[in-house]
C-alpha cells in the first residue's frame, strides 16, 4: 500500500519531534490517524524519529484485520480509541517525568499556568498489563472522552486530538507540566502559587 504522501510526511514530521525532545526510545512509542472507517498506524518495530512510508500501516477500525500482525503492538488501543471517542488522531509515547510522576501520584495537577490552562488535571490508570491493549484498549478510550491526555502508570501516555500537531502539543504541555511539577517537588519547598487552585477563575 502507498501511503499518501502528504500523510506520511506529516508522520515522519511529528515522529522526528517526538524522538528529538526525547518522548520516546529508539523503537519506543507509535501514532496514527483516522481515515473513516479505517486507520494509519505505525508498524510494529518502525522508529518514529526515522520513519519510511512503508512503516505506515493501514488497518480496519471496524474489524480486526491481520495488518494486526505487523502494525503497533498498540494498535488495538488506538482502533478502540477511535470507535469510542471523535478523536481523528492519537499519539503515545513514554515521556520520563509524566512516567516518573506516575509511579507517585494518582493524577498529576498542573501546578504551572500553562500546563493547568491547558489539561488541568492528567489521569493516571493503574493497570495490571501496563503494556500491550488488553486493559489499556478498555480504559484508555473512556478517559479519552474526557481528556485530552491519559497516563497509563508505569508505562506513557496516550493523546487523543484531531491531528498529530495538535495531539503532539498536549504531548510536550503534559510533559512539561511534569517536569515543572517534578522540579518544584525536588526543591522540597512550599509553592508560593498555586494556579491548579484558580481553575474556578479562569
Ligand atoms: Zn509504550
């Protein structure tokens, strides 16, 4: 299959930010985008940050296809992802303070104006397969219809958007509400402001 050439440079576009900002390792993380009643996804083993048009698979949202076999091992979160929330495009990958924070914290506040602006709050699920789609491919969609972002503890996050950008912007406003969070915490003291308590203001 060839894939739409348009389509595939913004695959390799976003893929190439991902690995540059240093969300992912080498083989680590995967994308895709909705096409009606079908899907565009990584192929299983593919970097995102050295992306060729052969490493974009197209599978069915409607069935399970035996592209299963090569794309994604979390393909079938994305598929669900997409028959149970309007989301046209879905990134994950494991950003190291979000990862961090998770094996911490419940949900992670934004506590910077940007990252509360923006996500508030990040939900995390405990799940007891961290990786692969058996109980991500459940929960993660449900919490997709209210977020933006959903950590998966242990493991990475899932953004759901409708398109790459933008699921690739709440990717790095996660990640840096994170590290923002994670720094202030090392410091070991008291914040002096607090915007995830001003959310009724804004
Ligand atoms: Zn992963």
């Amino acid at each position: 299959m060839s894939v739409d050439e348009e389509i595939f440079q913004e695959f390799r576009r976003i893929g190439q930010f991902l690995d540059r900002r240093g969300l992912i390792s080498s083989h680590g993380g995967n994308m895709s985008v909705r096409q009606g009643k079908k899907m565009l996804v990584k192929r299983r083993g593919a970097m995102l940050g050295d992306l060729h048009p052969w490493d974009i698979v197209e599978m069915s949202i409607e069935e399970i296809d035996s592209k299963i076999m090569i794309a994604s091992t979390e393909a079938l979160v994305h598929r669900a992802i997409y028959r149970e929330t309007d989301h046209l495009a879905v990134i994950h990958c494991h950003p190291v303070h979000t990862v961090a924070l998770s094996l911490v914290e419940d949900e992670i506040t934004a506590i910077d104006a940007e990252g509360a602006f923006n996500l508030k709050r990040i939900p995390i699920l405990d799940l007891k397969l961290p990786i692969g789609p058996v109980e991500s491919a459940i929960h993660v969609p449900k919490m997709l219809n209210n977020y933006k972002v959903v950590v998966v503890r242990s493991h990475g996050i899932f953004a759901g958007a409708e398109t790459l950008e933008e699921a690739y912007n709440w990717v790095t406003v996660c990640e840096e509400a994170s590290t923002i969070r994670y720094l202030t915490m090392l410091t070991g003291k008291p914040l002096l402001r607090d915007v995830s308590k001003e959310f009724h203001d804004w």
